[in-house]
C-alpha cells in the first residue's frame, strides 16, 4: 500500500468525518467538572499500566496523523482535562502510563517532502502536546512558568509512547515484509512492555489483563479486549472525559 492510501486509511480508522474538530475550540469546564475529574477514583492495583489512543481521544480533534502547524495553545488546549489530571496523579501512584497512537513520525517524514514543509507524526507530536498540556495544567496549580515546565518534561520523560501506521509499515518497511503488524494496537502495546522491561528488569513483564486502555476506534477497543486487555470505547466527538473514565473503572469492578 502505497503512502498516500495509507494515510488515507488512517484518517478513516479512528475517526467520524463528523468530529473533524478544529484547533482554538477549547472545551471550558465548569467548576463542577472540574471538581469531579479531581476526585476520579483510582484503578483497583490489578491493573499496572494505562494507555490512551491520541487523536479523538486523549486530544479532543484528529490531526489527521501528521501535524504541520505548531505545536501551540490551539492544539494544545485540546488536550482533554481528564487526562492532563490523571497522567501526574497515576504516575505518582506508580501506575505506568502511555500513549499508542497510529500517528508515525516516519508518515510524517515522507508527507514532509512531499509537502516540502515540516510535518511532526508519532512521538514528535506526542511528546511537545502533552508536555504543553501539563505545563498549563501546573501554571493552574500555581506554580511558574519555570518550575512548570521541568516538571511537565519529567512526567512526560516517563511517558511510554509508541506511534506506528500499521499499513504504512507493512507495505513500506523492511521489518514488516513477513510477519506483518496487525492493524490495531496490540504490537503498539507489545512495544510498550517491551520498553517497560527495558525500565524495570527487576520487575515481571507486564500482561494485557493489567492494562486499562482507551481509545475511539471501535475495532482498536474490540482487538484489545479480546487479547485480554481491558478496553474503554471513547466517543470521538466528545473525547476522553471523566465518564470513559469512570466506565473503565465500573467494568474493572465488574471483572473482580
């Protein structure tokens, strides 16, 4: 499959042309909801590691996979509440938290030249949004520009983040020309215990039971919960909220 079908067939995997939500359209929240998302429960100690799909999920619009325009309060202040809350407050738990997107930063260097312009796919946008994100998040808090910001980066530093276009792979890598990557998230997940191990040798290798994920493509969610993996749907039109948070904690409970 060529480039361009690829991207293609990622536009249409994870999104509704409905929720084609534009940057600068920030979701406000009441003082209510805001009260609500700091009291989220927290996943019972079953459960090691939380993932989140990106684009109509954790981030409330789709970037389409490759992102051409900066990394700035457009895009940032659609990172949703709920998971700007939640990533510091797992982390500190001893959760281990991540991202598995199938935005690729090797899309993103082929659509660069096509375009002749920069574009940021994968990690390359992941690490700068969500970074932005919990920067504002701190400032709120009170704290510094400064300080905010070092302590956005080493949360973020943590961050398991793995972004991968599996027709894109399969049809333009090497490493895929045989065992071809499945089209859901599971060698996203594979890649991502696979880093944890690399982390924390000491430590048994994380298993899909233990994992709680979130993402807005029905067929991602319906691949991971039959590999084992506790999966929330996420309507793409509103993105993460407390609710989908609240869903996967009920289901949880169900599951015990």
């Amino acid at each position: 499959m060529g480039v361009a079908a690829s991207q293609a067939q990622y536009h249409s995997e994870s999104m509704s042309a409905k929720s084609g939500k534009q940057p600068g359209k920030t979701k406000t929240i009441s003082r209510d909801e805001k009260q609500a998302i700091e009291s989220l429960p927290l996943p019972p100690k079953t459960i090691r590691m939380v993932l989140w799909d990106m684009d109509n999920t954790l981030l409330a619009m789709h970037t389409r996979g490759v992102w051409f325009e900066a990394i700035d309060d457009r895009i940032i202040d659609m990172v949703t509440p709920t998971f700007v809350h939640l990533v510091p407050r797992l982390m500190a738990e001893g959760y281990q938290v991540g991202v598995v997107t199938f935005s690729d930063a090797e899309v993103a260097k082929v659509f660069s030249k096509m375009e002749k312009k920069v574009g940021r796919g994968g990690k390359d946008i992941v690490i700068p949004l969500v970074t932005g994100a919990l920067t504002k998040h701190f400032i709120r808090q009170g704290m510094d520009h400064k300080g905010a910001a070092t302590r956005a980066k080493k949360y973020v530093s943590k961050l398991y983040i793995v972004g991968a276009l599996p027709d894109f792979r399969n049809g333009s890598t090497e490493e895929f020309r045989e065992t071809k990557m499945p089209n859901s998230k599971h060698w996203h997940m594979e890649q991502v215990k696979n880093e944890h191990q690399k982390r924390y040798p000491k430590e048994k290798r994380v298993s899909n039971p233990e994992i709680l994920f979130f993402d807005d493509s029905p067929s991602n969610v319906r691949a991971a919960d039959e590999a084992g993996v506790h999966a929330v749907w996420v309507n793409p039109d509103d993105a993460f909220t407390e609710q989908d948070w609240f869903k996967g904690i009920k289901m949880l409970e169900r599951k015990q």
